[in-house]
C-alpha cells in the first residue's frame, strides 16, 4: 500500500507515525518489511531515517511498468529502490 502524506503537512511527523504503527501492527512475525520506492534522496532519508536500510534496485521499474513518466522532485523516476528493515 501507498502511504503518503499530504504536501501541506509534511514534516510534521505524520509520516514517521505511520511508519511507525505499521511497524508495530506486524513485529509480531518476525522477519523483515520492505518498501519500494522511486530514487528520489529525499523520500529514501526519510526510511533511512525510520531505520530502514537499502537492500536492492529494481531496473527500470518505473520506465517498463507505468504508460507515462513518472517524477519526483523534478527528476524522472527510472529505477525501483527496496529498502529493508527487521521487525
């Protein structure tokens, strides 16, 4: 699922908190959570920030599975970046 927090109140803590629930809700399995996203610094500090850390790229993610070009931070994303982090 998507998490996103909207623009007017980002760094606020919001997305952090909800990081932070779902964390929470699934520690109980053990195992790892993983997240994708675009290759956009900001968003990839914000999970390093909540203790994630890299573990794989997917190549031209958003080029072979979106009609259209997607951008963040006014940069075309190209590849997929997982990261992880141990519940």
């Amino acid at each position: 699922k998507n998490i996103v927090t909207v623009p007017k109140h980002q760094r606020e803590g919001y997305g952090k908190k909800l990081i932070a629930y779902v964390i929470d809700y699934y520690k109980e399995s053990g195992g790892e959570l993983l997240v994708g996203t675009g290759d956009s610094p900001t968003i990839l500090r914000f999970y390093e920030s909540c203790g994630f850390s890299r573990s794989h790229v997917v190549k031209d993610f958003f080029i072979d599975n979106y009609d259209h070009p997607m951008f963040e931070e006014g940069r075309q994303l190209v590849d997929m970046v997982y990261l992880k982090r141990s519940l």
